[in-house]
C-alpha cells in the first residue's frame, strides 16, 4: 500500500467526550490518544459499546469533542467533509436510488471528475465487487451481502483521504462476511486511502489490519497498540499460519485482561467470565 | 389455431381458475352479499328502519338517474376538492418541509398549528363567510382547510423521522445543503407525504359535502341535500354510494401517482 501524497494522517488528542442521557453523563472516551497513520490500515478492536462508534463519529465530524483535538493531516475536525468518508453499521445506501446510482451520488454530488470518469469508475467498482448484474437493482432487492458490497463501492468511487468503517460487516453471516473480507482486502491493497476500520472480531481485526489498536472499556481508552505483519497481498487462508495464531494469543491475552477488568469493576460474577474465556 | 397457441390458453385459464375463481373470491362476495342481506333484514322486518329504502329500491333509482346531470355535480364538487388540494399541497408541502427540516422554522411556525390544528375543519364554515364573499371561494377554501393539516404533519413527521445514517453519509459524499433537500430528505420522507396526501384527499371530500349541503351552490352534497328535501331517498343513498366511490377513485388515483413516483417501493 503506497501512499502518493502521505495525506490522511488522523490524530487523536487526548480527546475526552461525555454523553448526556436524561439523568447521568456518562463519560466515553477519557483522554484518549491515538495515531492513524496515513495509507495504512489500522483497525480499532474493543468490546462492543466502548465507543467505537464514537470515535468514528468524531472523525467524520458528526460529532465534537469534549476536551481535546482531532486533528487530520495537522487540521483540526470541524464538520462532516467529503474527504472522510463512512461506511456504517448495517446499510445506509438510499433505498430510492438503484445500486448504479446509489453509486453514482457522490461523484455527481461532487463533481470531482466528469459523468463519463463516474460512469466509467462505478460500473468497474461494481464489477470488482461482484455486482455488475445488478447495477439496476434497488437496495431493497439485494442480500444483506450484496447491499454491503454496494456500499464499499458507493464509499470507494470517491477516493477518500481516510475511510472510516464502522463495523461494516456486522450481521453478516460467517460465510458472507469471509467473502465481503476478501473482497474488502483485494479492494484496500488497490487504494490509496487510510483506512480505519472498527471491528469486536479478533479474527476480522488482525486479518486486515496493519496496526491494531486495542481500546479498553467504557470510558474508552488505548489499551495497547500492535503491528500485525502479516505479509500482503493476504488471504483468508493466512488465518492457518502460524504468526496468525501468535498475534492471535497476544491479543486474547490483553482482550482477557481488559475484560476481567471490567467484570471486576461492574461487580459481576468475575469468576465465571474468567473460566469461561479460559477455555 | 396452433397448438401451442391451444396450450397458452388453457394456461391462461388455468391462471383464471387459480387466481379468480377461488375461496378467497367466494368469500369476498359473500361480505357484500351478507352486508345487502342485512341492509334488507334490517329495512323489511324492523320497525326502526322500515321509511329507509332496500337495495333493491336504490338500485331501480339507478335507472331514473339524469346521467348528464349527475355529471355536471360530480364534476363541480371534484373541482372543489381538486382546488382545495392542490393549494393545500403548494402552501402544506413547502410548510411542512420547513418545519420538519430547521429547528428555527419549528419554533417559529408549528406552535401555531398545533393550536389551531385541533379545531374540527367543519367548525370553520360559519366564519368563512366573513374570508370570503364569493361562495365558490368559501367551498375551496374549506377544503383547502381539510386537506392542509394532513399534508403539513405528515410531510413535518416524514421528515424528521428520516433515518440519521441516509443525510450523514450524504454529508460524508459532499452533497450541498440544497442537493441535501432536495436528493436525499424529499425522496426519504416521500412515502409518508404521500400518505398524508391520501389523508387530505379523503377528508377534502368530507368537507366538500357538508359545506356543499350548506351553501346550495351545486354539487354532490347539495344533490344528496335537495333529494333529502324532496324526500327521493333511494336518490340520496345514490348521491351517497356516488360521493364514496369518487372518494375512493381519488385516493386510488393518489395511489398510482405514489407507485410511479416511488418505484423502488413496488418492487415485489
């Protein structure tokens, strides 16, 4: 993965961020710093409703931190921009557009390059994404699987400085999701974007990461942080070698940890959550 | 005739026999025959119905009908309701998208509604006298009146209940604020507008009756009324089944509109 212009650098500053319910404020992120190094893949791992989504939001600029920055390539967030682009949890394609143009809003929205290059871009995305037959499909027609790759398609045509994937295969099931996985990483080695993909699956995570950061739980903090060299271009069948399943160990261990800890803090039956990801 | 042609129709009758000619169908007209039967039980053997006419009576009626004056009425009181809508909808919709869309619109507008939204639209006529000289005017105007609320909540409610994901990921694609409107919040909201759009039809039809049967200026309510006071009531359930089915025919036709406008939702 090579990186032209080194652009897309995400950093992330001792950000603090509270949500106010009615009653309580809960705090979901406490001082949390983090680098997204530009032209990589970098993958957020946590226990699910840490704040990963969070931390996307913020990115994107849907949302504002409390207390400190988030900085891309030097500048700070300040809203929504074109250049971060997200793909979220289950399908945001709009259901009144076919696959094509669901596709083809951004470039047309835009207008960075000119309707024959958008036309041209989109039906070969859609062809890589194994979804050339059903161009002419609304979202609604499509499988849970299909509708996904419309949305990679949909984000990728605009080459975006920084991808932000919020656990976008999730619910998919295992047989859709290793081949949306596949389809994902032949997609990623091609782009020059950075790319930051939030996941709760081990497997997912080191599959696809160059870095992985491990967050803690709520209020979501950096646990650790760790290069995955796998070689590359990788394949699912990676997930058999043995470096794998040494990356594997070293982050079920630090996982384990973490949630041990935040059995022992809620106050839970800690002992039966220890036994239980023992064996 | 080929053979295969001899095969596609018997298909075709097969498809007949299977789709048409089944229980679902037999039961279907038993509702209405069950309904009739009643209707006639209930005017023959009782002493509380006995001045209404059967079915049979209305249905003689039909033959006496002055067919070309029957369509002078339907089309007058059909302009009114169609008058009433279409301002309603140019003057409802845009309202509608402004206070579902911008909070300071919200503020500033829907208070307003929803005091005077709670007032039955039929309770305005007497002071629509005092709008309007013109009676023509005061009609359209009660009309208008019905089909706006409709039109105005449910446009407000299509909107703001638009799912969050669909106007984010269109930020992220880098739509501009009118792009936003006009390609992503319209098109996501359109299928509650279109059943406010229903709504309002129908209740533009009951307004345009009862201010008809007040301001005897022509129309289907004033045919049901003036058959009233000559006392020809097989005339006046006539008039009736004639307002419902035009009633009907308009939200069927609202229907349609919606099918073509929203393709991706009749897809099955």
């Amino acid at each position: 993965m090579v990186n032209p212009n080194n652009k897309g650098e995400v950093i992330f500053e001792d950000v603090t961020r509270a949500v106010q319910t009615k009653k309580t404020e809960t705090i979901v992120m406490d001082h949390c710093s983090f680098v997204v190094e530009s032209g990589k893949m970098t993958v957020l791992i946590g226990p699910s409703g840490c704040g990963k989504t969070t931390i996307i939001n913020l990115i994107a600029g849907y949302e504002k931190p409390d207390r400190g920055k988030v900085l891309v390539d030097g500048v700070p967030v300040t809203g929504p921009d074109w250049e971060r682009l997200v793909v979220f949890q289950e399908t945001a394609l709009f259901p009144w557009l076919t696959c094509y143009d669901n596709v083809m809003f951004g470039p047309l929205a835009t207008k960075v390059m000119s309707r024959e290059e958008a036309d041209e871009q989109a039906v070969m995305l859609l062809e890589k994404v194994g979804l050339q037959d059903f161009m002419d499909k609304y979202p609604m027609q499509l499988s849970g699987g299909m509708q996904r790759r419309a949305e990679l398609a949909r984000a990728l045509i605009n080459r975006p400085t920084v991808m932000l994937m919020d656990e976008p295969f999730r619910g998919l099931d295992a047989m859709t999701r290793e081949l949306m996985q596949e389809y994902y990483l032949r997609l990623v080695e091609e782009s020059h974007s950075t790319h930051l993909f939030v996941t709760s699956e081990i497997e997912e995570a080191i599959l696809l990461a160059d870095k992985l950061i491990i967050l803690t739980d709520k209020p979501s903090r950096v646990k650790h942080a760790l290069d995955i060299d796998l070689p590359r271009p990788r394949e699912a069948s990676i997930l058999m070698s043995k470096r794998y399943l040494e990356l594997k160990a070293t982050v079920l261990e630090i996982l384990h940890e973490e949630a041990v800890k935040a059995s022992k803090a809620s106050g839970k039956a800690d002992i039966d959550i220890e036994s239980g990801l023992r064996t | 005739m080929s053979v295969s042609d001899l095969k596609a129709t018997s298909l075709f009758w097969k498809q007949v026999r299977k789709n048409v000619i089944n229980w679902t169908t037999v039961r279907r007209i038993m509702s209405v025959v069950l309904f009739l039967l009643a209707w006639t039980i209930l005017v023959q053997f009782t002493g509380q119905f006995h001045q209404i006419p059967t079915p049979k009576a209305v249905f003689a009626a039909l033959f006496q009908l002055d067919l070309g004056g029957i369509f002078i009425e339907i089309f007058r009181s059909l302009l009114r309701v169609l008058g009433g809508f279409f301002i309603g909808l140019i003057i409802g919709l845009p309202l509608g998208v402004a206070i579902g869309y911008s909070r300071i619109a919200n503020y500033l507008i829907f208070p307003a509604v929803e005091m005077v939204r709670p007032i039955p639209p039929i309770a305005w006529i007497p002071l629509t006298v005092l709008f309007f000289i013109e009676i023509e005017s005061q009609i359209v105007f009660l009309t208008f009146y019905g089909a706006f609320f409709p039109i105005v909540y449910n446009t407000m409610g299509g909107i703001s209940e638009v799912d969050i994901r669909l106007p984010r990921a269109a930020m992220s694609f880098g739509v501009s604020k009118l792009g936003m409107l006009w390609k992503v919040i319209l098109p996501a909201a359109m299928p509650q507008i279109f059943t406010g759009m229903k709504v309002a039809i129908g209740i533009t039809w009951l307004m345009v009756v009862a201010a008809e049967m007040i301001a005897s200026k022509g129309g289907l309510g004033y045919w049901v009324w003036y058959h009233h006071t000559v006392m020809e009531y097989p005339m006046v359930i006539l008039g009736m089944g004639i307002i419902g089915l035009c009633g009907a025919l308009c939200s069927v036709c609202i229907d349609v509109i919606g099918k073509r406008f929203m393709k991706w939702r009749n897809i099955f």
